[in-house]
C-alpha cells in the first residue's frame, strides 16, 4: 500500500482492465468511478499528487465487446475531466494505441493477445518519469502524452531517474 512508504509523493493510477471482461451493460462504470474517487481522495488527504493513467485500449482481446470499450472510453473520460480530481494524467493510451485502430493496442506491444502491453512494460516505468518530470517542472500541466521511447533514450532516463532518485509506486487497488 502507498500509504505505507513515508517518502511516497506521487502515485500513478493504472487499473481497471481487468474489470471490463465482456460487459453485459454499461453498468460497470457506476460500479468503478466510486473506487477511483477514493484512491483520490485517500492520496490528497495524505498529501500525495495522484495521477491517472487511462485504460489501456483492448479491442483485438477476448475480453472487449462493445460495452467493455464503452465503459474504458467512459472511465478513460471521466479521468481527463476536471471533475475526476486527478493532479494529471499519464497519457499511457496515447503511446501504446494502434494509430490506425485507437481500439487496439500496437501489435509489437502486446505480441498478441490484445490485453497485456509485455513489451511496453519495459518502456512505461520511463514515460512515467518523464511525465513526472514534466509535471514537477511546470505544476500547470495537466496531461502528459507520453512519446514512445527507444532504447537509448531508455538510457538517458534511466540515468536521469537514478541521479534524480525519482521513484515510482503503483498503487493496485484489492478486490472489491
């Protein structure tokens, strides 16, 4: 649990997928906003900037049907709004969507099964710095689009994250 680290400054929100797996209705939504607000509320009481990072696209998987991708681009939504009280967003989405399809992640990305970005698990811990960066650089951004990173740049962050001693934490919500 972040609450748990005495030196936690941020968090960065990614879940929900899990949650869409063939939705009969919309109904979902209701169901997750309510937990997001208190992941919210938790951390801003405890003095922690709380960034969301929007569900991930899922179309080529077997869990999307049209309710599951009306309920992410619900939520995805709900997120970027003023009313969500996120510090920010981590546009995640943005970086790993098909551009020809927004509903699909890049294949290269999931290697397959459309849920899973495996190999952008390598790359997202560094946009995530990088979003940071420029969230404690300029506090009136709100929305970071994080670009796709190569290995070297990988490097360079990495340097840059080590020397700056940033150190992220996921905060995974328990089943409800």
């Amino acid at each position: 649990d972040l609450l748990e680290h005495d030196s936690g400054a941020y968090c960065i929100v990614l879940f929900g997928v899990n949650d869409l797996n063939k939705l009969p209705n919309t109904n979902k939504f209701n169901e997750l906003k309510p937990e997001y607000e208190k992941m919210v509320k938790l951390a801003h009481d405890n003095g922690i900037k709380i960034y969301a990072a929007p569900i991930l696209p899922f179309g080529t998987s077997d869990y999307y049907n049209e309710n599951s991708e009306a309920v992410r681009t619900m939520i995805n939504n709900w997120m970027r709004s003023d009313e969500s009280g996120f510090d920010g967003i981590i546009d995640f989405e943005s970086a790993l969507a098909d551009p020809a399809n927004p509903k699909n992640l890049l294949y290269e990305y999931t290697l397959g099964d459309g849920l899973h970005p495996y190999e952008g698990y390598d790359v997202m811990p560094l946009m995530a710095m990088m979003a940071l960066k420029r969230f404690v650089e300029d506090p009136s951004c709100v929305h970071v689009r994080v670009p796709i990173i190569n290995k070297e740049i990988n490097a360079l962050w990495l340097s840059f994250a080590i020397t700056a001693g940033i150190c992220l934490l996921f905060w995974l919500m328990p089943d409800a």
